[in-house]
C-alpha cells in the first residue's frame, strides 16, 4: 500500500526551504511547488496573473488566496500532464 504525504515548508527567506524542498523532490519524485518561483515567473513574463500579483508583492502585502490556489493548480497540472 502506498501512503500518501503532502510536506508544506515555511520559514522566513534564506532558511533552507528551496533547498530542502529540491532534495525532497528528487528523493521521492513529487513535485517542487514554489509560489514565489512561480510568482516571480508570472510577472517576469508579463502574464495576466503576473499584472494582478505585481502591485500586491510591491506594495508587501501577501497575494490573496484565490490567485495563490489558481497558480499552484496550474502548476499541478503541468506536473502530472505527459510531456
């Protein structure tokens, strides 16, 4: 029987979560689901959820989760999807 585990990291910046996170994912195969790499990613390409998170992340606030859900859902499914 396979047991399923979800691993949610939190810390402040410069913690060790990416890092940790990466080792995670190569060892187990599961995906590395950075929002902040991905918000980062968004608004570097100038997407339509890049123009909504851009003034929110400047402005310091924290991305509401609506848009934060929408974008790790989009992220899961590229994971799963075959190349």
């Amino acid at each position: 029987m396979r047991t399923r585990l979800n691993v949610l990291l939190f810390g402040p910046q410069g913690s060790g979560k990416g890092t940790q996170a990466k080792r995670i994912a190569a060892q187990y195969g599961v995906p590395h689901v950075s929002t902040g790499d991905m918000f980062r990613s968004a608004i570097a390409r100038q997407t339509p959820l890049g123009r909504r998170v851009k003034p929110i992340l400047d402005s310091g606030e924290l991305v509401p989760d609506d848009l934060t859900i929408g974008l790790i859902r989009e992220r899961l499914k590229e994971w799963r999807s075959p190349p």
